[in-house]
C-alpha cells in the first residue's frame, strides 16, 4: 500500500511507511516510568484485604494485630471511609430502563459477593509492610451459598443482590422482524442450532494495575498516576464519586503495560488511593500483584451463546437468530451490561442475511467482574457466526470457502444496510478470502490432510476458516445515545506549529502499547511535508491534553487519528491565509508542495510552513482577524462506526492419541483501509491473533462451585509463550472508509475477533472422520482427548457438555 | 544485612532486609526501575536480569544471594556492548534488533525479554527459530504475539551480537 492509495491524503510520503517507533528508545532502555516506577516521596502503600469467599456476609473486622506492626499507619473498614464517597462507583451504561444494577461501594460493607471484594485497606510506610499487615487482618465472614453458574444463577436459587431480588440485571432484545424470522425457520431447507460456550478469560496485560494519588496539601487539587486506558473518564468519574472538583482533578497515565480493555475502567483501588490521600493528607499508593490481579482487574468473555440458522436448499442462510445469557459478575463495572452488546449487531457477520434476532440476558454471578477485554462482544459474535456456518456447511455439504461465497455481502451492496440495523461502510469480502487460501496453500493442505486420513495417521491435520467483519472507531455520539450509553464518542486533537518550526500535537486518545506517538506523527508530516522527528506527541495527562475519550474499541485511529488530520488539514487552511496575506496572492493562488506554500506558475514565490509559523507567532503582519500562532483544535465525532474485516485461515495438527494440538501455521489476510504504518499494523494483529488463539486452546478462568479462582496465577493460568505459537503470514487489501478522511478503520481487536472461530474451526475440521462436530473452548488436551474417546465408542456429546 | 554489588559496573552497598527480593532491591532501593514486576510466581521473566553474566528472573532471587555477585540490568545493558548509537539513545545490538523489527509494543515485558535473549544467544550464538521460541519459553508478551521478538533475536544473531 502506498501513500497515494489514500484519499484525502497528501503525497508526503510519511503516510504508510513502515517507519520505527518513537516510542521505543524509552521502553527498551529502562528509562520508561510505569506507575510503580515513579518516585514519590512521602507516599504510604496500601494493602488491600479482600474476601477469601465468594459470597459471604462480613462480620466484626479485628485491625488490632495490623494496627500493632511496625510500619503500619491505619487500617480502615467500608464503614470508615463511608463518608469518603459521594456515589457509588459508576456503570455508565444502562443498558435497558429496567436495567437491575446493585450499588457498588469500592469497599464492601456488610457482605462480599466475590472472591477479591475488597473489605479493608491497610496503610503502610512500605509495601512490605502493607503485604504484612493485610495478612493480620481478621475478618468475621460467615459465608453464604455461591453462585458461579450462568444458567443456574439466572434461575436465581441463590440471590446475590437481597435488594434487586433476582440475579437477573436485564435482558436486551433486537428483532425488527419478529414474524419475518418464524417464516424463515418454517420454511427452511436447512436449519443449524447450536450452543457455545463463551469461558472466561482473564486479560493478563503484562503490567498489573497501580495507581498513586497525589494531594496537593496546600492548593486542594489532586493528581492521580494511574495505569489506565482511560485517563479524561477517570477525571471526570472521580469528580464525581469522590468529590473533587473536578477542575481540580489531574490524572496522568504514565507509560502504561497493556490494557486489551482491562485498564478501560474506574477502579475501586483508583478511589480508595484517593480517599486515604485525601483523609490522610500524603500521598497514597498501591501496585496490584498479579495474582490479586487475577481477581481485582475485570474478566473478560462469560456468555452461553445459543445460536441457530435458517437457510435455503443452497446453503444460503435466510435467518439468524441467537440467544444470550451474559455473565456480569458480582457488579456492574463501568460498562459491564453493553460489553455483550457491542457484538448484538455482528450475530449475522459479514452475510448478506435478511431476517435477525438476537436478545441476552444479563446475570450476576458470585465471580470478578467482567467488562471489556480485547474485541468485547465482537469476538464472541464472530464466533457464533464462523462456528454456525460451519455446521451448516457440513448440514448441506459443501466446502467451507464454498458455504462463505455463497453468503458473503456482495461489494456492490456497500455502503450495506445490515438487518441488524447498521450500515456497513465499505467491504470487499472474497478477495480476503482468496488471498487467505492461497497464502496458506488451501489445496495442498486439503490433499495432504486427505493423505493423512487416508492413512490413518495418529497426526490428523485440520484447516480452519473465519471471515469476520466488525464496528470499531467508537463512536457516533448520537448511536451511543441510542444505546443509553453514559457518555459521547468524540475524540480531540490539537496541533501547534511552534515558532521554530517543530510541531506539538495534543491527542485525547491514550496509548499504552499503540504507536500512537509515531502515527499520528506520521499524519501531520505527511500532510505538512515536514520531517516525523520534528513532532512530538503528547497525552495521556489530563493536564496537557484536557479533552478526550481515550483508547478502546479500536477508536485512536479512526476517531482520534482522524481528529489529528482533521487539525493538520486546519493549520494548512491558516498557513494559506497568512502566505497569501504575506506573499499577496489569492489563498486560491497557492499549494502546498513538501513543507512550502508556493504561488502557482510564480517560481521563487513561497514560504515554508515553519516560516508561517515565526510569522504567526511575531504576529507583525498578519491579516485583519487572523489570531496569532499557528494553532488548531478539532474535536471530531464521527458519522459512523468503521466495519475492518478479513478472513483467517488456522492449521492444526491433532495427536489422536493424547489429544494434544498444535497451531502449526496461520494465515491472515485483513483490511483496515489505508495503513498509516504497516509495521504497527502488523505488529497489532500478530497480538491480537495469538490472544484469539489463546481463548480457543489455553485459557479460561477457572471457579469452583463456591466461587473460587482456582487458576489465579501465571503458573496456573496458561498465557501461551512463544513456545506455543508459530510464526503468523499476513496480507492485506485495502479498501477505504468512506465516511472519514484518512479512510482509515481500527485494527486493534480484527486478530483476536478473527482468531479463535478459525482455530476452534480447524481442530473440528482435523476430527470431522471421527463424527466430531463441537468441541468447546479451550480445547485442552484431556477434552479433545475424551471427545476422541466417546467418539470412538460412539457415545456422548463432544462439545460444552463434555467438559 | 550490608551487602555490595556490583550493578552495572558500579559497585553498589546497602542495607537490606534477608528478605529483600533481588528486584525490589534493584527497584526501590538502588532506583534501576527498568528492570519490571509482572507476575509472583516467578512466570513471566519481566524482572530478568543478568547475575555474573547469566539470565536469572530477579524476582527468584534475594539481595543477599547476590552480595559480591555482578548484576546487569537493562540500564546497563548498552554499556557492556561499548554501544553508542540508536536513535538519540545508546543501543545495545538486542535492543537496536528490537527496535528495528518492532519487537516491543507496551514495553513491559521488554527489558526483561532483552535480557533473556542476550542470554540466549551467549548459550547458542546461532539459533533456529524453534530453539529460539524455545528459550524464551520463560518470558510471557501479550501485545506482539512473539512474532517479531522471535525475528528481532534471529536478526541479532545473524549479526552476530557480543555475549
């Protein structure tokens, strides 16, 4: 892809080059200050006690043995800090009216409702110190039954809530056509219906959480560090449950671990550091361990996914319908209940379908909260569809490439009115998917999976297949409002053109692992024909760049990187009028070539953009009106989502005998549009595939029956190394978004939307002669190998029962 | 207890408790924040250091153990390559390598997966990609996939880097 691929791009060349991060020099040297790095003095640590059960009422609270240790400042109880709160903590998505959402206080009083509810704070001089004193806490639970299951919480035996007096938060319908789909299904030649089971996962980026309040004693401010993907909501979240003004709140995300939506929340930590702070007067601090992590930090995934399909004698599918039941955990979190709802819309794929109906049903469960983790609700779509229509392939007996052409929404039908109710802004769907085949070698893997097969070989191969689309660059303001969600989908850039000639932009968008430093600089240089080195990013401290919605679902590019362009495209329009001004020719009269503003057909007649920028900064001869310095603010909400998709071709191997699997290749063909920066492009999807692939064999969060994490650390809990994975092909097809500038789409969450249907896909392929059609995730060997078993002796199910 | 290591090629002597982890002591007392805490079970490698010129995952490990031993953390990496380019910073050959081939996203796990596959390379100066994703088996990255680290270590190794 080249630069002039692009619409509405300049040729300055600096758009789609592979150039290396800016980012990189700080990380690789040590000198990148993550939140436990920084230096503050007099700061006191804190230790969270948190409940050992899953459901339990909280008795008497003995701090005595704490409060005795050396070391140790204070010990305070939900009842102590009542006073620090002025709300709960905040779900900002309602999802429905009726919506059932219990008051979450970020210190439990009077009973826990998971494992890692927090209950007390120790306050220490030292982090040893904290760790000791949690430990001597004593704490009076009485525990009561637990409820882990979705399906038997929903039944509400055990009731978590006493107040809401069920376990059932919401259910959340989309059906334009009620009648439309019991036609489809009656008079279908073929229908598939079958049942998924979405696992936990727990997101595991590599940093855990911490955060440090900072008071200011004198000035009545506060600045909050916090490794958060969302610093301007927690600002204002803060305000608003703490009772700071906010325009005396800073919040700064230094360099920041990984979130994968993680981090994309209000903490009760966040507001706990700021309570002790505040009460205290010093500042406080506290660094999560991973396996407190494990059950502090939202989980991602939970849903039982019941999925059918209508479809004629050729495998054309004529409706989908699905059903949800989504596990919120003990409490809503900041956008728990929608997390299931970003993919209500993406049940039906990248097929032309024309009758739909999706509804889910929101329960609570005695477990960590979930919320979003990397594609949230996307990925869990994706797979109902790439696993369904894979049933029904194998229902009318046809090929899997076969049953996709025969559905894909064909590239005339773009911009695409989706039954569902979305426009799908632009698609080419079987060039991905033939360009995916043949990097893979589709033909010749069949015929050696045939060959294998034929010879009975105790290595079976499989190929797995998964076109996905999906709605990324949240998001219109107006859909957002639709959804009853709590706030808008802008996102704000400024760039400032500095008297000497170097470039400050200002993003509201907050990388933590993006590129975003080097991207966006590579659309303003290449727009403004100037050097990337000459731009310097900033953000992520609520005090440089003051507005923004920050980084997730795949928003910083199509939103935020958008709103840079969009702020560039401003400074060229000023640059024009103070050189025409300068230069006294028409603004008509002039164009931008490299970093000059020439006058046409006028050779000698110009001025760079770096001198516009002196001269806009003396101010000595500007034009009448025109304000000084060469700045510009855009805050851009976008018209649209932006619909990325591709196709993913995963290979198998199975060992029949132990059940082991291995991914032994992977090809993924994607489209985002025009790539700003190929490598980071590529970088993205490498990630994202393997946490996709990751869900399909390796991990899932673990509970017992009474609400115990039983895989709460990285010994337990599999995050594939690079032992277990391959190298990964990639290509690309470029088809712009019409509906922003750059005609970019986001590409953070595609790998892992695309990922684990096209590997689940493959290991169902590689035991399709044993009669096997389901497995569940993830595939560990003892399931695949029991699912080989019953199939050999030809009885029971091999899929979500048979776990 | 006193103890005095040589970190970084400076000899560093301070009081710790017998309990003292290696990289708290790295952290928080000695201020060499770049070396990283990502797990407490000893899995994810984020805190690998180099003791006497061997990985070791610093977390496994006391500040007592490592009295009189010689430490080198990802600060002090560059220096023992004698190096002195990269882009406004001194890179060791890993780290340029890295860099070049956008090993890195988030940057957590990365001084520690530098130090691994120093290491790595010191043990097999030429390896497969196979022995490659093998000897990182001990380093856990969840933003790149291990793709590009994987290339950025045999990229390192085709130019041959200095153990």
């Amino acid at each position: 892809m080249t630069a002039t691929d692009a619409p509405g791009t300049s040729t300055g060349g600096a758009f789609g080059q592979r150039l290396l991060r800016k980012e990189d020099a700080r990380l690789l040297t040590g000198e990148a200050r993550f939140v436990d790095d920084l230096a503050i003095p007099g700061a006191v640590w804190l230790g969270m006690v948190r409940s050992p059960f899953g459901h339990a009422t909280i008795g008497s609270i003995d701090t005595g043995a704490a409060l005795a240790m050396p070391g140790v400042r204070a010990v305070l109880t939900g009842d102590d800090l009542a006073g620090a709160w002025t709300g709960p903590m905040p779900c900002a998505w309602p999802v429905t009216e009726d919506m059932k959402a219990p008051e979450h206080y970020p210190i439990a009083r009077g009973k826990a409702c998971y494992v890692g509810d927090i209950v007390a704070v120790v306050v220490a001089d030292s982090r040893y110190a904290a760790a000791d004193a949690v430990d001597a806490v004593v704490v009076d639970y009485d525990a009561l039954p637990a409820v882990v299951d979705l399906e038997e919480a929903a039944g509400d035996r055990v009731v978590i809530h006493d107040g809401l007096g069920t376990n059932r938060s919401y259910t959340w319908t989309l059906s334009p056509d009620p009648d439309a789909v019991e036609a489809a299904f009656a008079g279908a030649a073929h229908t598939v219906s079958e049942r998924y089971v979405q696992q936990r996962l727990i997101p595991e980026a590599m940093e855990p959480r911490g955060v440090a309040a900072v008071p200011g004693v004198y000035g009545g401010d506060l600045t909050l560090y916090s490794a958060t993907q969302i610093p301007h909501i927690l600002k204002v979240q803060i305000a608003a449950t703490c009772g700071v003004p906010e325009h005396k709140v800073r919040v700064v995300a230094p360099s920041v671990g990984g979130g994968f939506g993680s981090k994309l929340n209000v903490y009760a930590e966040e507001l706990i550091a700021v309570a002790v702070a505040r009460r205290l007067g010093v500042p406080a601090r506290w660094t999560e361990s991973r396996s407190e992590n494990a059950v502090a930090t939202i989980q991602g995934r939970g849903q039982i996914q019941n999925m059918e399909l209508a479809a004629d004698a050729e495998g054309r599918i004529t409706a989908v319908r699905a059903s949800l039941v989504a596990d919120m955990g003990a409490y809503l979190q900041l956008v728990t209940p929608g997390i299931p709802l970003l993919g209500a819309f993406l049940y039906h794929g990248v097929y032309d379908v024309p009758a739909y109906h999706f509804e889910c049903t929101g329960v609570f469960t005695n477990c960590t909260p979930t919320d979003a983790y990397r594609g949230a609700g996307r990925p869990e779509a994706t797979y109902a569809i790439e696993r369904a229509i894979e049933a029904l392939a194998r229902e009318v007996g046809v090929d899997s490439a076969e049953i996709r052409r025969r559905n894909f929404i064909r590239a005339d039908q773009f911009p695409y009115a989706s039954i569902a109710g979305l426009t799908y802004d632009s698609g080419d769907y079987e060039p991905a998917l033939d360009k995916a085949l043949a990097l893979i070698g589709y033909e010749q893997l069949r015929a050696e999976q045939q060959r294998r097969r034929d010879a009975g070989e105790t290595r079976q191969l499989g190929i797995g297949l998964s076109s996905y689309v999906e709605m990324c660059g949240l998001a219109p303001s107006r859909v957002l409002a639709s959804l009853s969600f709590g706030a808008g989908g802008w996102e704000a850039a400024t760039v400032r053109v500095l008297p000497t000639g170097t470039v400050q932009v200002v993003s509201g968008a907050t990388p933590h692992g993006q590129g975003h430093e080097t991207a966006w600089s590579q659309i303003v240089a290449d727009k403004l024909g100037i050097d990337p080195a000459d731009i310097e990013v900033l953000h992520s401290d609520t005090a440089i760049s003051p507005l923004g919605l920050d980084t997730y679902g795949s928003r910083s590019l199509p939103v935020g990187g958008v709103a840079v362009g969009m702020a560039t495209d401003r400074i060229i329009e000023k640059c024009k009028v103070i050189a025409a001004h300068q230069l006294e020719c028409s603004e008509d009269d002039l164009e931008l070539v490299g970093n000059e503003l020439r006058v046409r057909g006028t050779p000698g007649r110009n001025m760079t953009v770096q001198a516009v920028a002196f001269e806009a900064f003396t101010a000595h001869n500007l034009p009448d009106g025109v304000e000084p310095n060469l700045t510009a603010q855009v805050v851009y909400d976008p018209p649209n989502f932006v619909f990325p998709f591709g196709t993913h071709v995963a290979v198998v191997e199975v060992d029949t005998e132990t059940g082991a699997v291995d991914l032994v290749d992977y090809a993924a063909v994607d489209d985002c549009g025009p790539q700003v920066n190929p490598m980071i492009v590529e970088g993205q999807l490498h990630g994202g595939i393997v946490q996709g692939a990751a869900q399909a064999l390796w991990e899932e969060a673990v509970y017992d029956e009474d609400g115990n994490l039983r895989n709460a650390s990285l010994m337990d809990y599999l995050v594939p190394s690079a032992a277990e994975v391959p190298s990964i092909r990639l290509d690309h097809t470029v088809t712009p978004s019409p509906t922003n500038d750059l005609g970019v789409k986001g590409i953070g969450e595609a790998g892992t939307i695309g990922a684990a249907p096209a590997v689940m896909n493959a290991l169902i392929d590689a035991l399709a002669p044993l009669g096997i059609t389901d497995m569940a995730m993830p595939a560990r060997p003892e399931r695949v190998w029991s699912a080989i078993e019953d199939a050999r002796r030809g009885s029971g199910p091999a899929g979500e029962g048979a776990s | 207890m006193r103890i005095t290591l040589s970190v970084n090629g400076e000899e560093r002597s301070s009081e710790v408790e017998p309990r003292r982890l290696l990289v708290h002591h790295l952290r928080d007392d000695l201020g060499l924040t770049g070396t990283n805490v990502g797990c407490d079970t000893s899995s994810c490698g984020a805190c690998t250091v180099l003791l006497d010129g061997e990985s070791v995952k610093s977390c496994t490990v006391l500040a007592v153990q490592a009295d009189g031993h010689e430490v080198t953390t990802i600060e002090g990496l560059a220096a023992t390559a004698g190096a002195s380019d990269g882009e406004g910073a001194a890179f060791h050959p890993m780290q340029r390598a890295f860099h070049e081939q956008h090993g890195l996203q988030c940057g957590f796990c990365t001084p520690g997966m530098v130090m691994a596959a120093v290491s790595l390379l010191k043990e097999q100066p030429h390896p497969s990609e196979a022995e490659v994703r093998e000897g990182l088996e001990g380093n856990l990255c969840r933003c790149t996939g291990y793709h590009n680290i994987v290339k950025a270590v045999l990229a390192a190794a085709d130019e041959g880097v200095p153990a």
